[in-house]
C-alpha cells in the first residue's frame, strides 16, 4: 500500500486542478478578513497552503486536525506554525472529539473545511457534531457516486460493484457521500470536482493511481471477492502508460446551524 502522507502530497495537483472554483469563491465570501478555520481530515496541511497560495486567506488562525499522526507531521514540517500570514496549529485527534471538546470550552470558528472527509463519515452526526462549532463548513472533493478505470476490463462491472458496497457496509459513510451531505445541511453553494487522471502522467499521479488500485483491491477483498487479478491487469496498464481513471466528485458549501 502507497504511504498514506506521500499519496496525500502526491494528489495535490489533482485536487488544485479539480476544486470548482465558483463554490471556492462563495465560501471566501463567507468568511471575515482574519477568519478562524477548522480542518478535519486535515492530512499534510495542503489545504491551508493552497489557498494561502490562492489569496483566499491572508490570516487568521487555522486548526488542522488529522489522526494521522505521519501525515499531519509531514505537513508541519513543510509549513511550520504559518503560512501567508494564517498561524497554524495541528492537532492530533479525532475530528469530532475535538469538535466536542472546543464546544465545551466555547469555542468557535468561522467556519469548518473537510477536503474528501464528508464521504467517509456519516454526514447527519457529522453536521450535528461540527455544528456545535462553526456556521459553516466547506466540503471540496466530497465524493459523488461514480467511479471508472478504462481501457474497459471484464471484470470492473464486479469489482467495482463490490468496491461500492465496501462503501456502504464496511465503513462509515458512503458512495452517496455528496448527496448525504446535502440532505444533512443547508447548501449554500455546490459543484462538480471530478477527478480525471489520463496518459501522458503529470507529476504524483502515478502515485495516486498505485494508491487508488491498491485502495480498491484491499476494499473489495475485506468483501470476499479476490480483485487481485484485476489489480494486476490494471498495474499493468499503468506501467504501460495506458491507465485513465475518472471519479465524480462535488464541492459543497454548507450552512451547518
């Protein structure tokens, strides 16, 4: 399996290309000039750095929190405690016990940001819990439903319906995860963020497939179907340089009170 924090740095330029830009401008809209921000799911930190880079943010305060240890460390390093004029802190912990300790501190934020995190919780707790802290929360990345590897396989029809169902009952969350989220809170503004990936490579994303093919394979086999042949055949086509792959994804902007 491809480390979990080189697989995060590795997907930025994925992520930079695939944001909708429209609902990143709304929630620049929703903030104050020096907000205080909370991340869960937080990773390397590429977030904040992107849109201090991006001029969405030039100050303020931003709590990345992640309970990964390896890769909120891997961001820390790279950025230190600011960036762009925002302070940054990190904090190693589940998303939701921090929520709930900030809020019985009384503790609030300006708003949450969860990159591909909406997805892979379940989003009516999830609204309920950050709601106790912040307005609103920004969701880029939240997955939408749809998954597709090509050149075709004769096998994807199985793998990847097995791959949806590892989605809905092996894990929180769901392959619905867009379409949760929306029903959980109020939309303010949403639209699409597929992920495309397409010979000839760009940089990372040789990477980001391995760790998409290993991702699946694991996820389909804890279901009891052997993907390993299909895996192979998919490596293959990636050495060689003739892998696509498409995921539909959606941005949210979500009013949480």
């Amino acid at each position: 399996m491809t480390d979990h924090a080189a697989y995060l740095d590795a997907k930025r330029a994925l992520d930079d290309r695939s944001l909708n830009r429209a609902v990143l401008d709304r929630f620049a809209d929703e903030l104050p000039p020096e907000p205080e921000i909370l991340e869960v799911g937080a990773g390397t930190a590429t977030m904040v750095e992107r849109l201090a880079e991006w001029g969405v943010i030039e100050g303020g305060r931003w709590v990345a929190v992640d309970a990964h240890e390896e890769a909120l460390a891997a961001g820390e390093d790279r950025l230190g405690d600011a960036v762009g004029g925002v302070d940054v802190e990190y904090r190693v912990a589940d998303a939701f016990a921090f929520a709930s300790d900030a809020a019985a501190a009384g503790q609030r934020f300006d708003a949450v940001v969860g990159c591909a995190f909406f997805d892979v919780v379940d989003a009516a707790p999830a609204v309920d819990a950050l709601a106790e802290v912040a307005p609103v929360a920004y969701a880029p990345i939240t997955y939408d439903g749809e998954t597709r590897f090509a050149p075709p396989d004769p096998d994807d029809d199985a793998v990847l319906d097995r791959y949806r169902r590892h989605m809905r009952e092996f894990r929180p969350g769901g392959p619905e995860g867009a379409a949760s989220l929306a029903r959980a809170a109020t939309v303010i503004a949403e639209g699409p963020s597929p992920w495309e990936i397409e010979p000839p490579y760009e940089a990372g994303e040789r990477t980001v497939l391995a760790h998409l093919l290993d991702t699946v394979e694991e996820a389909v086999g804890e279901t009891g179907l052997d993907a390993g042949e299909w895996a192979d055949r998919r490596r293959e086509a990636l050495r060689a340089e003739r892998l696509r792959y498409e995921a539909a994804n959606r941005d949210l902007l979500v009013r949480l009170e």
